[in-house]
C-alpha cells in the first residue's frame, strides 16, 4: 500500500523497523555511492536510461535504476586527469570533503561505463572519447568489473581526462534503516555524449530502455515497473523538463533525504522527508 507520503512496509521489514527503533538491532553504516542519471534528447521528448536489476540481486532486485554503484577505493587517484570543477566545488555541491567529492566523482564515471558503456572522458578538457564500442573498449570495462583495472590506469593508458564538467549535481539520497544494505548517494544527471551510445552490458541488469521519465514513473505507479522511491522522486522530478539542456541548467539545492519508518495506525510505513511526495 502506498500513499503521496509512503509505503506501509512488508512484515519482514516491519518487524526489522521495530527491532531497531527499540534498539535490538544496529542499523548499517551506509556505504558512499554514486549514481548517474543518462539522458538524451528525442522526438518525443526528453528520455532517461534505466537498468532492471537481475532477480538474484542483494539488494532491489527486478528493479529499475540508474547505472551507479558504491566508491571504490582506487576512486581518490589524484593522478587521474581532471576536467571541470573542482573537489572542493563537488564538495561544496554535496556536502562532502574534497576527498570524498573527487572518489564520488570518479566512481561516478566509472560506474557509468561498467554499466552502460559510456565513457565521460576525452583526449583533451574539451574533446570526449566518440564511441567506446570496439572489443578493446568492452575488454577494459570488463577489467574495470572484475577491479583488476583503476579508473585511473584505464584514463592514464589511453591518454585520457576524465570529464567532470559534463555532469551535474542532482540529489542525495540515503537508503532508511530499514535496510541491511545501505548506500550514501549521491545523484549526478549527464547528457548520452554525442556519437556514443549504450549498450545492454551489465552483468547485473537483465533489461535495458530509454523512456519518457514521466511514462517511467506512471508505469512505477501502476505497478508495471519496480522501483525505489528515490528513482521515483527523480524520475517525477524530470518530467518537469523538456530537454537535456533544461535539466543541465536547473539550479539544485542538494540536501540529504533520508526515509524513515514509522507506526501509523497500527502499521508500519517507510515515509519519505518533507518536503518529497511520491
């Protein structure tokens, strides 16, 4: 059951709510992460790119979602080429220190190659990489996933910089209580590079589509897509805009919004922070 405020939660999770509200479980640390959000302009209108997680997935399975991941701790590399602000303006943007600002960064990018073959990154502060769909490009995501390959080694062996200015500060978002796995994450928004495109390569979604994000959050809705309600919150956000450049251009005010479980009437029900409605 779900309302404009929340969702009431399962039992399993219900009862996990109360063990920690009455101390009898700890809640996890949140792991820092990063999320991008693809977008690309179309004849029908803005479109977004989202994955549906495999049903064997820890963690939201079968559901729909941004490529991202957590921060790697070869993410800091200070030698990685950089484009664009700087970590401390990251920082400033998402509330984190420099360091922390350039690992969220950096796995950003990361993470969205591994999981869609795009690549924000160029041989120079104002070129990009025009197409990453050759097999020595998929044997490099391939060794970024299996972490036997940095991001830094991959920028620096093909005289890279990675290119900072092509994204934008979104959202911060922080997975409830509730959940034995817990993210700290960020939200970027980057246009599809032109001449590059995606493709259905993660190991970990079973699905791949570029959708209206208006027809993506009725469709969640409805009950036709799975998803959590931070994508939901975002996805309702950018029907707002018409074009990647109108999002590009929004001016954000990013804060940490963080869900939490409480008993009403009798149930127990995962409401969003104020000010978010679904």
């Amino acid at each position: 059951m779900a309302d404009a405020s929340g969702f009431r939660l399962p039992d399993g999770l219900a009862e996990r709510a109360r063990d920690i509200s009455e101390g009898r479980v700890e809640a996890a640390v949140p792991r820092d992460a990063s999320t991008v959000i693809l977008l690309r302009d179309s004849p029908a209108g803005l479109l977004v790119y989202l994955l549906r997680r495999v049903s064997s997935m820890k963690f939201a399975p079968g559901a729909h979602v941004f490529p991202g991941g957590s921060v790697d701790r070869r993410d800091g590399d200070v030698t990685i080429g950089w484009a664009g602000p700087s970590p401390a303006e990251w920082g400033g943007a998402f509330g984190a220190t420099e360091t922390l600002a350039r690992e969220l960064v950096c796995a950003a990018v990361r993470e969205t190659f591994e999981e869609s073959g795009v690549l924000l990154a160029g041989p120079a502060e104002d070129t990009i990489v025009p197409d990453t769909s050759a097999d020595e490009w998929e044997a490099d995501r391939e060794a970024l996933l299996d972490r036997s390959l940095s991001l830094a080694e991959l920028l620096a062996r093909r005289g890279l910089v990675l290119r900072g200015d092509l994204l934008r500060p979104w959202a911060h978002w922080i997975t409830p209580e509730i959940e034995k796995r817990r993210y700290d994450t960020r939200f970027f928004v980057a246009a599809l590079p032109e001449g590059q495109r995606t493709r259905d390569v993660s190991t970990e979604s079973d699905r791949v589509v570029w959708i209206r994000p208006a027809d993506a959050a009725e469709a969640a809705r409805r009950g036709d897509m799975s998803m959590l309600p931070p994508t939901l919150v975002t996805l309702t956000e950018l029907a707002q805009y018409d074009s990647v450049s109108a999002v590009l251009a929004a001016r954000r005010t990013i804060k940490p919004l963080v869900p939490t479980a409480r008993v009403i009437d009798g149930g127990v029900y995962l409401v969003m922070p104020e000010g978010v409605t679904l």
